[in-house]
C-alpha cells in the first residue's frame, strides 16, 4: 500500500526552481523528490522529523502507512 502525501501548492522563485531541477538531475531524482528529500534531511537535522522504523515483513504494521512523524 503506497503512503498517503499531502498535496502542497509550492511558490518559488524560477531561479531556485531552475536549481533544484539541476540537483535532481544529477541525483536521478525528479525536482519533486529532490525538494522532499531537502526539506526531510533539514527537518531531521533540527531534530523535528523521525521517521518510525519500518515493521519487520512478518510483524503487523500498527501505524498509519502515511504518518511519518
């Protein structure tokens, strides 16, 4: 089952658009993904994301696919 996102109308200048689109070429990533993972590691880094470890395969999943907190 795929996670639940939470959709978000993002304003931003073309300039930083334009970079972002670089750096997701070169990690293989769309501009999309790239800016998550940039927002992820920043909320990590200030200790305010974590994500909840993934259940064992034989273990019953007891969290929400979509809660990452």
């Amino acid at each position: 089952m795929a996670r639940q996102r939470k959709q978000y109308l993002l304003r931003i200048p073309q300039e930083l658009y334009d970079a972002y689109e670089k750096w997701a070429g070169d990690e293989f990533r769309s501009v999309n993904a790239q800016i998550e993972a940039t927002l992820v590691d920043a909320a990590r880094r200030a200790n305010r994301f974590k994500r909840r470890p993934a259940p064992r395969s034989n273990e019953p999943s007891t969290s929400d696919p979509g809660d990452l907190t």
